[in-house]
C-alpha cells in the first residue's frame, strides 16, 4: 500500500532521513526523551489521512504526550489534531514503531480531540 514512503524524523534540531532510521533509534530517543525534547515523525505521504504523529516529554512525573494530525477538509483549520498522555514510555514506543514499521495508526479511542487548541 505504501511501497514508496519514506520517512523524516527530527528530533531536538537534528534530522534522520529515512535509510538512517531504525527501530533501535526509536527506543533510543524515546527511552531517553527529556522535559523539552520531542520528536517529530513525518511519512512522505499521509498514512490513513494522518500527516505526522510527534512526542514530547513534559514537566510532570515522567509523563509524556503524543500527538498525531490527520487532515480534515472538512474541518475550519484543514486538520484534526489528537493527543495522548501517559508516563508508559513502552506505549509510546509501540505507537511510534508502528507508525513506522506498519504504517498502523494508534487506536483513538483514549485520545483526546484537542484541534479547538490550534484554532
């Protein structure tokens, strides 16, 4: 189905192209992800409407907040924008992998619309 993506991430200002990304990569960044760091993973083309999925760590216990954003012409902004927290860096890890490797997208179903955010 995606025969031809490929894949960028960026992380704290530093940017892998995809031959250089690796599942050990993942976990490495993810593992070690500290307040104010974040990684941002973004296909060449949209994986079931979703145009990047990001993670960030934030000031709070060891909690951690993925988002992803899917586009939506039919909504005001052009986008829908989703967010989960958790301090279970292993979750993240399972999203990010298979964001990546699978091109499957999370199940929403505990995510949080936060598009109102950005409007």
């Amino acid at each position: 189905m995606y025969s031809t993506l490929r894949y960028t991430l960026e992380s704290n200002g530093t940017t892998y192209e995809n031959d250089s990304l690796q599942a050990s990569l993942f976990v490495d960044l993810i593992t070690n992800l500290d307040v104010q760091d974040y990684i941002v993973l973004e296909p060449s083309e949209p994986i079931e409407g979703s145009i990047y999925m990001q993670m960030a760590a934030l000031e709070q216990d060891g909690q951690m907040v993925a988002e992803i954003r899917f586009i939506n012409n039919q909504m005001k902004n052009g986008f829908q924008h989703y967010s989960y927290t958790t301090s279970d860096r292993t979750i993240m890890i399972r999203y990010i992998l298979d964001y990546w490797g699978h091109q499957r997208l999370p199940n929403l179903e505990a995510w949080q619309d936060v598009t109102d955010e950005f409007t």
